[in-house]
C-alpha cells in the first residue's frame, strides 16, 4: 500500500487546485515556445478547454483532470512539468465553491501519527458521508466534541499537521452541540485510505487497512489513543481496588426483532438473553473493536472484549453493545506509558491508577527484600508487623493490609508460596503460610 496520497489520486472531477505564480508563468512560456501563444491550438493539443488558461493565469480554480491533460502534454517536451513538480507548487486545494486547504501537505503522508488520529475521529465521534455538502463545499465530516472542548483543539491541531492549512481553515460551531466542520476535501482523503462511512453500527468495517497492515508502532498508538480519547472511560475506584480502561462499540442486530421486542431507549443486559440469542449476539461482534484488541496485543497489553446489553433505538433499530476492557496492573501501566490519553483529565486520572498500580513495587517490595535478608521467607505476621493495620477477625496478629500485599504480590508474580498455612487443634496454633520472592 502507497505511503502517501498525491492530488491526482483525489476525485478528478471534484477536485480543484491553485498553483504558484512562478510555476503557472513556466506554463505560460512553455506554451509560448510551443505553440506561439496560441493557445486555442494548445488547448485543442492537450485536450483541454481554452479558459483553463484564464483560471491559471487569474489564480482561479482548476479542476485536476483538465490540469493533469495539460501536464502530460507539457511533460513530453520539459520535465519539469511532471505531476510531481506540479504539485510542489499547489498553493491551495478544495471542492469548486466554498473553502479548501491553503498551503496544503501535499503529498499526504498517510503514516504521520496526526493523520491516523483524524482518520479515528471519523470511525469514533466524526460524521463521515460520502455525499458533499449543499453549501461551500463543506458537511462531509464534522466531528463532535462530546466531552472536553480540548478534544476540538487537539483535532484541528492534527488537521493542519496532517493536512496543512492553519486554525481557520477548520470551523468550530458553537451550537446546542460543539462540533468540527473540516474542508470537503478532507473526506475524499479520508475515503481514498478506506475510512467507514454511514452509520458505523450498521458499516461491519473494521480499522483501515493502512494502519492494520503497517509495522509501525507509532500509527498504531495514534489510532488507540485518539479512541481512547473519543470512547474510552477510565475506571478508578481505589476503595474497592477496582482499577481499568474500557470503551464500548455497538454494532446491528435488527434481523432479531421477530424474538425480541423492546421499547424505544429500552435495555436489556447480555446475561439475561436467552441462550439462543447470546449466542447470535455472540457471533455479531463488531469488527472495530476486535482489530482495536489485535493491536493492543501488538504493543503487549492484553485486553477483553464481550457483549454487555443490547438495546433499541429510536428510531426502531435493534443494537448490541461491546466492551473492550484493559485490567490488570501490567496492562494498564504498559498502556499509560505506550499510548495514554491527550485529554488532560483522562491523562491524570489513568496517572493516579498507575501510581496505585505501583504502589506494591514502590513500598512493599523493599519490605519483601528486607524481611527475606533477615529470616530467609516472609509470612503474613512479619509483613503485619511492619504494616500495622486493622487486624483480621479471630485474629491477633495478622492485619487485612498484608492479607492484601500478600495476594497482589502473589498475582503480580513477585513471591511463590513454599509452605501452606495449617492449624493445629490440640495446641490450638496458627502456622502461617511461607513465601519467598522470586524477583
């Protein structure tokens, strides 16, 4: 698959392009040495119209299939009239009426971190449709701001790296909703690389393949992190130790309808399915997310995906609701330093889980190390010592804190246990479990 996108490879007869002064004078004493200023003949050479001439010469739109015929005919006699260095000298491009890309990035690098994030935005919280826009070319993918207005700023900041341009070329609108308006041309890029477009519920399309089938790690981490920052919850419960990330897709299973019948907004959870219909729901999992997990396993970070409800909409659809979820102390703190969050309050909240994650390794484990130097094991009454904490019920000397450091020790993979615990009747005594660290 090609690295980049060029003008040429964007719909000819949507397209339109303005060239550098300098590059459109080079035409004008090309077509001077060949034809005299004669430009009906040249016109009548290149299979072209004649007033491709006046929109050159003006700085006036031209389409590119009108201006890739005039290039081929120039590009026989002089070189430096290949598609190649004409696009060098595109100053702007965009649909025939309304606003385009000003000092555009051409050729697209379709491998830049900042083009794989729009490329997300459009499968995540973006509007994608392949018809244009009534007016001004624009309406083919708005992307809304659900939940921080940072997201608005991050997306045109990715936009003109990406793309190119500057802050007004990408239109906020402040309405009952916050949302961003790219240029049509945006759209025809983005269709050009295989972006879903339509209702994604019903689209069954996966992540595009130029992220799929690439080998490089800083694509795959865009696309992550730019769904975690459109989809993706942060769960952190430190009372209950309850500690992951999650988002959810849904996708089509109105072929159901005949066996279940629910209201409009009406939910059903997953585990209250018959078993018929779990399995059918089973078999429907959303394209999206699956490949979203492959590349989470690419990076080594283990994550699940499951039906959680199914639900109606309303206007009569029936859909299935997915959860991917990363957990596990590993995982999240491989996530937090790979890909992470852009949305501050995201950011800092997956920060506090890391830090709880660590907080074993950070204050237990030179305990661990420091009681196995002087007695050769660790038990719970060594590490209750050293602890404190409330004590275990019918129980003196053993506190819930090295209970918990004991499992969370044993999970992670720090401490084996080299003896099983016992109590003895007649004596009436507790012999405790012994461990050793392993790392």
């Amino acid at each position: 698959m090609l690295h980049t996108i060029n003008f040429w490879d964007l719909p000819p007869k949507q397209t339109f392009v303005v060239l550098s002064g300098q590059y459109v004078q080079s035409i004008y004493n090309a077509i001077k040495n060949l034809v005299s200023n004669n430009f009906t003949k040249a016109a009548r050479l290149c299979g072209t119209p004649k007033s491709i001439f006046y929109h050159l010469k003006y700085c006036r739109r031209v389409r590119i299939d009108k201006l890739i015929k005039l290039l081929n005919f120039l590009n026989t006699h002089n070189s430096m009239f290949s598609l190649e260095a004409a696009q060098k000298n595109v100053i702007w491009i965009g649909p025939k009426h309304g606003r385009g890309i000003h000092d555009p990035h051409l050729p697209i690098d379709i491998y830049h971190p900042a083009f794989a994030r729009t490329a997300a935005r459009a499968c995540g919280d973006g509007i994608l449709t392949r018809s244009y826009g009534p007016r001004h070319g624009y309406g083919s993918l708005i992307y809304f701001a659900k939940e921080d207005p940072e997201q608005v700023q991050n997306a045109i900041d990715d936009a003109i790296a990406a793309f190119g341009g500057n802050a007004q070329t990408y239109r906020i609108n402040f309405s009952k909703d916050t949302y961003l308006i790219y240029p049509t041309v945006v759209r025809d890029i983005l269709l050009t690389v295989g972006v879903m477009t339509g209702p994604k519920a019903e689209s069954y399309c996966g992540i595009p393949e130029f992220v799929m089938k690439s080998e490089i790690e800083t694509i795959w981490i865009a696309w992550l992190q730019q769904t975690g920052d459109d989809e993706g919850h942060v769960a952190h419960y430190p009372r209950y130790n309850l500690y992951g990330i999650y988002w959810r897709r849904s996708t089509d299973i109105t072929r159901l309808q005949p066996k279940i019948e629910l209201k409009a907004g009406e939910r059903i959870t997953f585990n209250r399915l018959q078993e018929s219909v779990q399995k059918y729901v089973t078999n429907c999992s959303p394209k999206m997310i699956l490949d979203e997990q492959k590349l989470l396993n690419r990076l080594s970070i283990i994550s699940t995906v499951h039906p959680i409800e199914i639900y109606q909409t309303l206007n009569g659809k029936l859909r299935a609701k997915w959860q991917l979820r990363i957990s596990g102390p590993d995982n999240l703190i491989k996530y937090n330093r790979k890909v992470g969050f852009q949305i501050a309050r995201k950011s800092a909240t997956l920060n506090k889980v890391a830090e709880q994650c660590l907080r074993y390794e950070k204050y237990i484990l030179p305990i661990l190390n420091d009681l196995q130097l002087k007695h050769g094991y660790v038990d719970a009454a060594m590490i209750s010592t050293r602890l404190g904490g409330s004590q275990v019920p019918n129980s003196n000397r053993i506190t819930m804190l090295a209970i918990t450091a004991l499992r969370e020790m044993s999970k992670r993979g720090y401490i084996s246990k080299i003896s099983d615990g016992q109590y003895i009747k007649k004596s009436k005594e507790s012999i405790l479990s012994k461990y050793v660290l392993l790392k």
